[in-house]
C-alpha cells in the first residue's frame, strides 16, 4: 500500500474565505506582488481584493497583463518588475494561468536564470517566495498542485515547470468568486477538473519503495490520491450541468470548487496521463481551450485504458450514481458512457474533427504527444506512437468502439510491490 500526498501549509475553503486574504498574506510579508489578468483586474473584486491587503498593512504592486496559457516572455517581464519591490510574497488571482504565473515568478525570482533552466520535473533546487493563490475559476487546481504550465515558442507544444517548491503556501477557495462564470468557461474549467480526477485515479500504480516520493513529482495512484480523486468525480459530476445552466447557483459553484481543488490534489502527487499529452499538440494546432481539449480526448483515454483499469473505472461509475449491482465490467462501460454523456451535455466536443484538428496531422499530433514522457509514462497501458495514433484517430472520428479492437492482449504498466518480496519500504 502506497500513500503520497503534497499540498499548501494551509488551504481556507468557502464562500466569503477571501476576505481571509489580507490577514494570511500579512503573515509571510509586507510587501506582495499580485498577479492577475486584465479581466479581472478591472473588476470590483479585484479592487476589493487589494483593499484587503492593504488594510492589512501590505504594500501592492500589482501585475495585471496575465495573458492565457502563460506566454514564457511574460515570466521574465513580471519577475523583472518583481525585484524592482523586493517581494515577502506573491499573490496568484484569478485562472490557472495566472496562478502559474506566479508560481514560476516565485522561482526565477529566487534562483535567477530563465525559465527554460527549470522545465521538467525536480529542477527547482530550493524553496521560493511564497505564493498565495486565489483562483476564481473551478477547473486547473492550480492553487495546491506543484505544476507551472507555459508556452514557450520554441517549444511545438506546452511546457511544465514540476517540483514540489511550487506549490502555494496557502491556497484561499472561494466559491463566490466563480459565481456568474459563463456557461462556456464553466463548462471547459469543470472538464478540466474532471480529467484530472479521473487520470489520477486511473494512472500507474508504482511500487512500494522509499525512492518513489523523492525520485519522482508524480508517483502515479496511491492510497490518498485516490481519496481526493473520488471526491472530486462525486461532487463534479453530480453538479457540472447545474452550474453551467445556472451560472448564479452558489451550491453547484462551491461544488465545482470543491471538485476542482480536490482534483488538483489528485493530480499534484498522482499526476496525469495520455489525455493531457495529446491536448498539448491539439491545443498547439487548434488554438482551443485545454479544458475543451482533455474532454473532448477523456472517454477515448478511458476506453482506451478499460482493460487495465475494470475495477477504478467500476468505482468511478458508483460515484457517479451507478447501480452497485451491475458486474464491474458492466459498471466500467456505464462509467464511460455516463462521463461522455455529461460532457457532450455541457457542450464540449465529442471529437478532436470538431475541435478543428487537420485530418492530416493525426500522426504528427501522436509523435508530438510521445514527447511528454512525463504523462505517458503515468498512463496505466502502455504507449507508443502507434497506441497513441490510434486513440488521436478514434477521437478525430467520434468512435470510442474502435478502441475496443485494441484490448487484445492488453497488459498495463503497473509495477510490482517490491514489498511483498521483501524489497526496500
């Protein structure tokens, strides 16, 4: 039995916890960077946001040009400005990118050089600056994961800074935030969510060794992931379409925030696997929301991977509401049916043709997706080039059947317990 779990030295979850914000940023300095988008920035929140702090006796100096899907020139512009006021802390407002701004500013702040000398996994060689982190959307997780995701040019697809030195200090959840999030924004964040719940809970199983929490930052499903990933499928699917059609429901958005944030839980210590890689070279292609992206690409991850997880994917239906009855290879399929029938409900695509992916890039998106061994390697079936063009081809065409045809023979990549054979604890 295997149990990782990381996460902020303090989480503060509810409705009306960001008036919170001032008292708990005060305690780790008097001078704070925030970091928000222009959309945000312009809102009465924001506004009320940075009287808190300031009534607090924190000095501000604000960073409001947050641009999606964090462009890597940005890091070096806001950590210039950064160490023209000296920072105790930075403040993280707003949707994951902007939480991941500010965890990678906190790193090229502390340790210098440019972002690029930190892709990767376990490169951050020490503590940084403090991070507070305040989404107001419900889907990344970011505010308690020790991922940064960016975009640098040079690379085809996304890049991710990971090390455990990222993860916020404290993380402030306030679902009042999020009330009134558009119907479409509503819908991608809570795929989003949803994906990471789901390929925590079904990602590699590693060994019980003592390296395994210090060699790697996603160490694949274990005991206490699996908790915070059942949590979140539980309360994500049971309110998803709520809050999308009703964008001003306070119950459905504390839910979504609750599943959002148990998923980022999930997958800081368990990580992701091939729906995450296959968005990266989609979103570089197609210019759509990762959200979109990883649901339109999660029931073909799951069918894909059904052979080798009956059982988690059996437990994934009765959180959904199954019937306890049915065979477990019966609740395996509701379990898929039922998440392909939620998601296309709310309006994300069924297929990576309606994303706008070009028919003649199906194979190159496979060969770009292989480059992030970090989440093939934590798929529970193994991968290659070919496994993965066939999962991108099924999902071009909307076939989940076709992946059926592919479970001869299967075998996964769960690793064997060295403990049972007297192996290191």
């Amino acid at each position: 039995m295997l149990g990782v779990l990381r996460g902020p030295r303090q989480v503060l979850f509810g409705a009306g916890q960001r008036r919170a914000l001032g008292t708990m940023t005060a305690g780790l300095g008097r001078r704070a960077l925030v970091c928000t988008d222009a959309r945000f920035g312009a809102t009465p929140e924001f506004a009320e946001l940075v009287q808190v702090l300031e009534e607090a006796g924190v000095g501000v100096t604000t960073y409001t040009e947050v641009l999606p899907d964090v462009p890597v020139h940005q890091v070096a512009q806001c950590a210039e400005l950064a160490a023209g006021i000296g920072p105790d802390v930075i403040v993280g407002m707003g949707g994951g990118s902007c939480l991941d701004l500010a965890k990678a500013v906190a790193v090229v702040l502390t340790h210098g050089g440019d972002p690029a000398d930190y892709y990767g996994e376990l490169r951050v060689p020490g503590p940084v600056v403090p991070v507070v982190a305040l989404p107001t959307t419900a889907g990344t997780g970011s505010e308690v994961t020790p991922v940064a995701v960016l975009t640098d040019p040079e690379r085809v697809s996304k890049v991710g800074i990971s090390s455990p030195h990222l993860i916020p200090h404290t993380a402030i959840c306030d679902p009042e935030l999020t009330v009134g999030c558009p119907p479409g924004l509503t819908a991608a964040a809570g795929a989003d969510a949803l994906c990471h719940a789901i390929e925590a809970f079904t990602a590699v199983r590693r060994p019980v060794v003592a390296e395994v929490g210090t060699e790697r930052v996603f160490v694949g499903k274990n005991e206490l992931t699996d908790v915070f990933a059942l949590l979140g499928v539980r309360v994500i699917t049971a309110h998803l379409q709520r809050a999308w059609s009703t964008p001003d429901d306070l119950v459905a958005r504390e839910a979504m925030m609750l599943g959002a944030t148990a998923g980022g839980f999930a997958l800081g210590s368990a990580g992701t696997a091939v729906a995450h890689a296959i968005q990266y070279p989609v979103g570089a292609l197609t210019h759509t929301a990762h959200g979109l992206g990883v649901g339109a690409l999660l029931p073909y991850a799951m069918e894909f991977n059904r052979p080798a997880r009956i059982p988690e994917l059996a437990a994934i239906a009765l959180a959904m509401g199954a019937s306890p009855d049915a065979s477990a290879e019966d609740l395996a399929t509701e379990a898929i049916d039922r998440v392909a029938a939620l998601l296309d409900a709310v309006g994300i695509p069924s297929s990576l043709a309606d994303l706008g992916l070009p028919a003649d890039q199906l194979r190159w998106t496979a060969e770009q997706a292989m480059g992030a061994q970090r989440l093939v390697a934590n798929n529970p079936r193994p991968l290659d080039v070919d496994t993965v063009e066939q999962i991108v081809r099924a999902a071009y065409a909307g076939d989940r059947a076709a992946l059926r045809d592919s479970s001869a023979a299967v075998h996964d990549l769960d690793e064997p317990d060295l403990t049972a054979a007297g192996g290191a604890r």
